[in-house]
C-alpha cells in the first residue's frame, strides 16, 4: 500500500488517485481470506463508520477555514504577523 501511495510523485498523480487506488487494492485483499471477505453486513458497517469518521474530519476542516477566512478577510493576519515580525526582531538584537 505504501508502493500506491508513493504513486503521487513520479506518476505526476493527485492525492485523489493513489488514495482510490489504494481503497482498492485494500478491498481486493480483503476477499483473499473467507474471515475478512465483506458481505452485505459488513459492507453496511463498514460504510456507516467511514461515513461517521468523514464527519468528524469535515467539522474540523470547515472550522479550520472559517476561522483562517476570518482571519485573512479582515486584515488581521496582516497585523498579527507583523508584531510577530516585531517581536522577533526585538527579542534577536536584545539577547546578550
């Protein structure tokens, strides 16, 4: 699987494509043994937990760029990175 995922770089891929790939090749493996093949149950299960794992991710990520548009939108960035800038600069010719 890691082979696939190193596909991004000389292949010239998205990070879409070796990640479909990968899923795949995970599903292919899956029916080699008769313990882990997916039946219709499992494929149900399955399918409710990514999709309940995918929610927690979108949550995350929407506040993340709610919060980083704000911030941009406003101007404050430019504020906030300059009294960084600043202090950095203060506190480097400062110190002994």
């Amino acid at each position: 699987m890691l082979a696939l995922i190193l596909m991004i770089g000389p292949l010239n891929l998205t990070i879409t494509h070796p990640g479909v790939y990968t899923f795949l090749f995970t599903l292919a493996l899956s029916f080699v043994s008769k313990e882990t093949r997916l039946n219709q149950e499992k494929l149900v299960r399955f399918l409710h937990s990514a999709g309940r794992g995918c929610c927690t991710v979108a949550t995350a990520c929407s506040v993340a760029g709610i919060i980083i548009g704000t911030v941009t939108g406003t101007g404050l960035s430019c504020r906030l990175s300059s009294i960084l800038v600043e202090a950095g600069w203060n506190s480097c010719w400062s110190s002994p």
